[in-house]
C-alpha cells in the first residue's frame, strides 16, 4: 500500500474532515459574499473576536458571572436530588412521599416556570439561579434512584451475613454500586444546566454570556454571538470531560467491555 492510498484512507475515516470542510465553505462563502455578515459572520472573524474579547478581559469577566451562577445552581440541584434519591431508594415511604411529586416535576417544562419564578424572586440573581437548580435536580435523582434500587439483593444478603448494620449496607455495599449511576446523572444535570443557563441569562441580565448576546443581537454582531456559543459548548464539554475524569478514578474497580 502507498503513501498516498494509506493518506487518502486517513483522511477519509477522519472525524475532523468534515468540521474543517464545513469551516472552509463558510469562510469561502462570507469571503464571497454568498452569506453576508449580519446573517453569519466569517470563521476567522468569529476568531478574531473571541481573541479581541479575550484580550479586554470582556469575555473572561463575564464567563466568570456565568460559571458562578452554574456553580451555584448546581450545588443546590445536585445535592438535592441527592438527598431526595436516598429517601426514596432506601424506603417504601420515601419512595411514596417522594417519588410522584418527582414524577409531576419531570413533566413540567423547566423554562416554562420562567415567568413564574420572575414574580416570586424578581430579576435578579436568584431566578437564574432557581432555574439552573431545578433543572439539574431530576437527572441525579433519577439515575441515582435507578442505582439504588438496582442493587444486586444477593450482595445485600452477604452484607447481612457478615453482620452488616443497615448503615454499613448503605455506606459499603449500595451507595458504591449506585456510584456509575450518579455519575451519568450528573453528566447530563451539567450538561442540562448549561442550557438552561442559556435562557436564565436572557432575564435582565447585566453580566455573563447571555448579556452580552443580547447586547450583540441588538448590534446584529453575529461574531459576538457566535463566540457566546462557542463558550457555552466548551463549558458543556469541559464539564462532561470533568465527571469522565471523576468516573475514571472512583470506579477503577468496575470491569469493563471495552478494550483499550
């Protein structure tokens, strides 16, 4: 096999080609004229942006606001739904009490109680937050609830046979085995607050990522707003890439089915 043919074959399987070639056309087709810069700016504008934003300390600053309002968020939403799935996964009346109200909270639309947490908390900090919080409750709740009650009874009945307290189960044998799952509900409240983020920063805001959308769409800055998106699929992907990380630590104990 040539050079050439094993280059060729590279190339064809590569998963960057395609992103590149999509770059090309769009920067070959504002260079043109084809798209005009109100409906898309160029790639290398979008770039040139983001590195002028970067520069000034405007983008850093408010990416920093955003951060914090996620952090925020999510602290109170995890850890609740933490909370909640130990009440209902350990017990029949925490899963009675708790369980079908979590079922009521999954059918309502998230970003449809915006308005509704305008009037109870202003348009301030705290309905941004509120939203970021409820949004990423349900996930951890449901995955680590899932794990819970997917424990396997017969490791529960050697935990009861060497004398195990009800304590001791839950610390040594579930909450280990429920580990994976919590781990995958917190891979998508992350990736969930980062949406929800999108919208909470269109209530008043006068920092983060969304203020200066707003302020972009007003100018008709495609670049702006195009770099905005950018951030935000890097904080997703950041933040996926950290619960990967996590994962890979803590359950070094779990076999895998996939070959290195």
């Amino acid at each position: 096999m040539s050079a050439f043919t094993r280059l060729a074959r590279s190339l064809y399987s590569a998963r960057w080609l395609s992103p590149l070639l999509l770059l090309a056309v769009l920067e070959a087709g504002s260079r043109s004229g084809l798209i005009p810069e109100r409906t898309l700016a160029a790639p290398s504008q979008v770039l040139a942006t983001l590195w002028a934003m970067t520069v000034s300390g405007e983008l850093t600053d408010n990416l920093a606001v955003s951060f914090l309002r996620i952090i925020a968020g999510l602290a109170i939403g995890v850890t609740t739904g933490i909370v909640l799935a130990l009440v209902a996964g350990l017990s029949r009346q925490g899963e009675v009490a708790v369980d079908p109200l979590m079922q009521i909270k999954r059918t309502i639309p998230t970003l449809a109680l915006t308005p509704l947490f305008i009037v109870w908390f202003g348009i301030g900090e705290t309905p941004k937050i509120a939203l970021i919080a409820f949004a990423s409750i349900f996930p951890v709740y449901l995955n680590l609830y899932g794990g819970i009650r997917g424990i396997d009874v017969r490791l529960l009945e050697g935990a009861r046979s060497l004398g195990l307290s009800r304590a001791a189960q839950v610390w040594h044998v579930i909450l280990p085995g429920a580990l994976p799952a919590l781990l995958v509900g917190l891979r998508y409240s992350l990736s969930v607050s980062v949406l929800v983020l999108v919208v909470a920063e269109q209530i008043n805001a006068t920092a983060g990522l969304g203020y200066l959308i707003n302020n972009a769409r007003d100018f008709m800055r495609t670049d702006i707003i195009l770099v905005c998106l950018m951030v935000y699929a890097v904080l997703g992907l950041a933040a996926d890439g950290l619960v990967r990380a996590v994962e890979s630590r803590a359950l070094v104990w779990r076999p895998s089915i996939v070959s290195q």
